[in-house]
C-alpha cells in the first residue's frame, strides 16, 4: 500500500476489529451483570422481608416459616450456614452488609441468598427459576400481611417504612378502587381474594394489584419491566458507524498531507531534470512544512553550488585562454621565422 491513507485506514481498521472483539466479550459480561442486578433488584425486597421477620423466629418456626413461604412462592426455601452455602469472600462480605445476593448456578435458575442473622451465620436461601411471576404473588401477600396488623388509616405509611427497609426494586402503593385502573372483571377477581396481574399500558411491564382484607385499599405492586438485554446488531451498528467516521475523518487529514508531499515530490521531479528556480510552499510548521523549508533550502543551496561553479570554469577557461594563445602565437612566429631562414 503506497497510500498514506489506506495504510493509516488499514491501522484503524484492524484496531476496530480487535476493539469490536473486546467489545463483544464486555457486552457478554455487561448483560450478565445487568441481569444479575435486575433478578437482584426485584428478589432483594421480598427476600429481605422474609428474612427480617424470621430473626426473632426459633428454628422450628424458621422452619416452618420456609415451608409455608416456600409453597407460597412455588420454590424451595432453605435456612442454612454460611459454612453450608460455601460463598466466596467477597460475596460473603456483601451478604454481610446486608445485600442480597443472586447467583446463576444453572441456566435458567437462580440462586438467592438473604442474610438473616449475622450472629449465627444464618442464611435463608432460595432457587429461583421466573423471578418476576412466582415473587410477584407473594410479596404481595407477605405485604397485605404486614400491614393488615396494622390500624386501616397507618396502613399507608407503614408500606412506606416497609419499602424503605428492605430496598424494594420496584413501586409499592396503596389504591383506592377509584384509583385503581382496573376493569370490572378485574376488580370482581379481587373481591374473591384473588391476585389480578395486569399489562402496563405501553405493553411492556406488569402491575400486580390484590385486595387488603377489610380495608377499601387495593395494593399495587409495580410496574415489573423485563430485562432487555443489549443487542449484539448494536455493537455491529456501532462498529460500522464508527469505522465511516474514524474512515472520514482519517481521509480528511491525509488528504491534504498527500497534496502537500505530491508537490513536493512534483518540485523535485523537476529539479532532477534542471528547473532549479522549482520552489514548494513552506507554510505551516508541522513536519510536511519543515520537510518544505528544508527541500527549499536545499534547491537554493544548489542553485547557489552549481552558479560559483560555472563563475570558476569561466574564470578557469578565461585565465587559460590567454596562455595557450600566446604559446599558439608564439609557435607560429617560431614557424614563421624557420621558413624565412630557408
């Protein structure tokens, strides 16, 4: 490749395909992250509150407390060690601080542990294959019976304290059957006690609405958006995009950097030829315009070699013209004299 251009471009372009490799890996581990935090963000809060009520609970009742949640949610709890779960340090520091941990043990199926007492190193623990549909149902039931302990009108404020606490991932409120959006059928399901799931009005999340016993409050739960992973097209996208502009770009430098050395390849082109008035412009004091100056210097340097040394043939030739013409003049009186002798 004999073009600047294409041999910059050519560069550009085999580090974009080593980038776009990169980049493909990360957008790997980037949606995984993310989808660990979105499991993360709508399991932290039911998992919390399951564990928080279960400190004061003795181990039979822990016990019993997981078989009747676990069934609830339609997975098996568990309340085990931290020697038993065998968690990294890390992970195991984060539980510590109170996080709830997801992990992705199998496709498919998640992992959740909740700390429930620093103490004795007790873990509630949970496997999870729908995060979003089987801890829907639940955290709403576990919700209405936290707060139907609770006086009617302190009921708002105490779903309040809830949401707080245990760092709930997604909107808790409390409805009147005014306020509620719900059509008829909806609103006789949850006078029999039912949970009614409803699509968000964009199509792309879903409110959980259930009715509190003996109160006029309806809560909701939500709205509950999937997790949309990042698209592998949009790296390519973003990758072509990049690749035209880093190419017009890249061409819009060198272009003017390859008219510059054409014409300085052009001025000695013709000075190898003998034009040595050949001047190029030495504007600019990048290294094209101190390459100019140079190559400008150079030819006047030339230029001023090849004057002094014509100056010294002519002076040479002037200085021997006039000896050999004397010696000439006299070797023809010589001849002449030698012809009169005869």
């Amino acid at each position: 490749m004999n073009s600047i251009f294409l041999r910059i471009y050519g560069g550009m372009l085999a580090v974009l395909v080593l980038v776009a490799l990169l980049g493909a890996g990360g957008l790997q581990l980037l949606n995984e992250v993310r989808a660990d935090k979105h499991r993360e963000s709508l399991a932290g809060g039911t998992f919390r509150l399951m564990a928080y009520n279960m400190q004061s609970m003795t181990p039979i009742e822990r016990r019993q407390a997981a078989n009747l949640w676990g069934r609830l949610l339609g997975i098996p709890l568990r309340v085990r060690t931290l020697s038993d779960v065998s968690l990294e340090s890390r992970l195991e520091a984060r539980l510590l601080r109170g996080q709830v941990l997801v992990e992705s043990l199998h496709p498919g199926r998640v992992t959740v542990y909740a700390l429930v007492r620093a103490s004795d190193g007790l873990v509630l623990t949970g496997d999870v294959e729908q995060v979003s549909e089987q801890l829907a149902r639940a955290t709403i039931y576990l919700l209405i019976d936290e707060l139907v302990r609770y006086p009617e009108e302190e009921q708002p404020q105490r779903l309040a304290d809830l949401k707080a606490r245990h760092g709930f991932g997604y909107e808790l409120s409390l409805l009147t059957r005014d306020n509620a959006n719900l059509d008829d059928d909806q609103r006789r399901r949850l006078d029999e006690g039912d949970t009614v799931m409803a699509l968000d009005r964009g199509g792309d999340a879903i409110r959980v609405f259930a009715a509190v016993a003996g109160t006029p409050w309806i809560m909701q739960l939500g709205p509950l958006y999937q997790m949309n992973p990042y698209p592998a097209q949009l790296l390519l996208l973003i990758g072509v995009l990049g690749l035209s502009l880093i190419g017009l770009t890249v061409y819009l430098l060198v272009r003017q950097l390859e008219q510059r050395l054409s014409e300085l390849e052009g001025a000695a082109t013709r000075i190898a030829s003998g034009n040595l008035e050949v001047r190029v412009p030495d504007a600019g004091t990048d290294s094209v315009g101190r390459l100019a100056a140079a190559f400008n210097d150079m030819a006047r340097h030339l230029q001023r070699l090849l004057a002094v040394q014509r100056e010294m043939v002519s002076a040479v030739a002037h200085e021997l013209r006039t000896p050999v013409a004397r010696l000439r003049f006299g070797l023809e009186m010589a001849g002449d004299a030698e012809d009169a002798a005869t």
